[in-house]
C-alpha cells in the first residue's frame, strides 16, 4: 500500500504534538500548528520550582526554624513533577501508527479496530492523583494535629486543612474509581457499525451514517462526530462523580485526541476515510485494517 502524500502548502501535525510521530498526512486547517509555546513554558516552570523544591524546600522539612514558603514549595515538589509530565505525554511523547491494534472492547464481542490510549498518558493521569495525595496529606496533617492535641493558634490553619483535606477526598475519589475500573485507560474502536470511544472518564458510540466528523481546537485537537437534529447517538459518563464537559455537547460525540499513543491526525484521516468509503467498513476489525491505518493508505476514492 502506497502512504498518502502530504499536499503542496499543507502544514504538518507533528510541530503540534511530537517531532517523533510517524505521520506524514496533512492535519485539518481547524488545529494549531506550530511550537506549542504554551506547554514548553509549563514545562520550563514545573521543572525549576522541582529544583527549588528539591534543593531549597526539602531541606527545610530538616531546619529547626523552616521558612513557610520553601517549606510549601518542596512539599507540592511532586505535582510540579507530575504536572511536567502531563504536558509532555500530551504534547511531546512518541505517537506511533503501529500502536494500531485489532482486539475487541466492552461494547462489542465481535473484533474492532483499536487505538488506543498513550501508556505515559495514563501513566501521567495517576502520577497526578499521586502528587496531589501526597500534597493534600502534608497540607491537612498539621491543622488536623493541632486541633487534635489543642494547640495554641490552631484555627489558623483552617484554611490550609481545608484545602489539603479536599485534595485528599478528591484524589481518593479518582483513585478508587480507577480500581473499580469506572476510570481507566481510553481508546478509539473503529468497527463496521460506527465510531466507539471511551475517553477515561465518559463512553461513546456513534453510528457511520448518522454523523459528520469535523476538526475542532480546544485545549488541544479535538474530533467532533457531529450528528443532525433528529439522530441520536449513545453518549454517557462511567462515573457519578465527573460530569464531563463533553457530554454537553450531545447527540454529538467528541474525541479528545491528545492523550491516545497514534497522532490525531491519523484519527481524524481514519475516520473520513471510513466514513465516506462504506463499502470498506467491512474489513474494520480485521488486520487489513490495521495494516491501512499503520501504512496510511487513507486516500479517499
């Protein structure tokens, strides 16, 4: 199979998000190109406050007489480590078009076409929960303490307990759906019905002759399975505790790309090609179709 080549004046995906993705295919005029400038400064000031954390904060934990703000800036050194991480999963990692897969998911018993969620994404996504944890225990701890043992001054600290006791319940929260499985890792599955997706925190399906994919930028690409007044399409959260702000946008279903291992561009191509090209959708869920996507044989006939 031939790869499609990128047309004359058609800027490249891979400025966006990765300089090692492998695709060469020619991103929608709707997402940003470019250095995302954005996310190497968030980069740049979780990495130094690490350092100062690290070399400044931490030893104060030590100090008979601890300054306040050094002291705050090592205990939170682990969420401007996770947060640094997070930005670099979604912007810089590796996507790769051999992350293509066929296997099946919950929805459907029969074999689908899968790309799935980036592993450092994920990975990200608990280190997070982690950070903010162990951030909440240090913030909660002292307050809780000193109301306990009756210390003088001790209602100073209300508003710091108050804080680190909702970081606690939040990250507890998202920890433990995560081992009930109602948040885990996403994907997109492309099969001869439709478009199913589960986007970590919320599941969709949308049906092939019921949409029209478009390009949108928020926060990032996003694919958005636009469904006419009338239609309808299956769109609902796996978690009663986060309402997904995507959920507003129903009947239409929205992919938010950034976190899966293959480059959204590939996604997007993916999905107007099978789309407009019915008479293939057969072969999704097959390695015929796993071998299109990963050799980027999606030119429209």
């Amino acid at each position: 199979m031939n790869p499609v080549p990128v047309a004359a004046g058609c800027r490249s995906i891979r400025s966006m998000t990765s300089s090692a993705n492998d695709t060469h295919l020619p991103p929608p005029a709707e997402w940003k190109a470019g250095v995302p400038v954005a996310a190497i400064l968030v980069i740049a000031l979780c990495a130094g406050l690490a350092v100062l954390g690290a070399f400044r904060g931490l030893p104060e934990f030590a100090a008979a007489d601890p300054d306040g703000t050094l002291l705050f800036i090592g205990a939170t050194t682990p969420v401007y480590l996770a947060v640094a991480f997070t930005v670099f999963a979604q912007r810089f990692a590796p996507r790769r078009a051999a992350s293509v897969t066929t296997g099946t998911i919950d929805e459907l018993d029969e074999p689908v076409t899968v790309l799935p969620q980036s592993r450092a994404g994920w990975a990200s996504a608990l280190a997070l929960a982690v950070a903010l944890l162990l951030v909440g225990a240090f913030l909660a701890s002292g307050p809780i303490l000193a109301l306990v043992f009756g210390q003088s001054g001790a209602t100073d600290g209300l508003v710091q307990g108050a804080l680190g006791l909702a970081l606690l319940a939040g990250s507890l929260v998202f920890l433990g759906e995560v081992l009930r499985k109602r948040i885990r890792p996403g994907y997109v599955a492309l099969s001869p019905y439709g478009v199913h997706c589960r986007m970590w925190n919320y599941v969709g399906l949308a049906a092939w002759d019921l949409f029209v994919p478009s390009a949108a930028e928020q926060h990032g690409p996003m694919i958005v399975l636009a469904v006419p007044d009338g239609d309808s399409s299956a769109v609902w959260r796996t978690s009663p505790w986060w309402r997904p702000a995507e959920l507003r946008l129903q009947p239409h279903v929205v992919l938010r790309a950034l976190n899966l291992a293959v480059d959204p561009v590939l996604l997007y191509h993916a999905i107007r090609f099978y789309e407009e090209s019915p008479e293939l959708r057969a072969e999704l869920g097959t390695r015929a179709a796993a071998e299109r996507l990963v050799s980027q044989d999606l030119a429209r006939r």
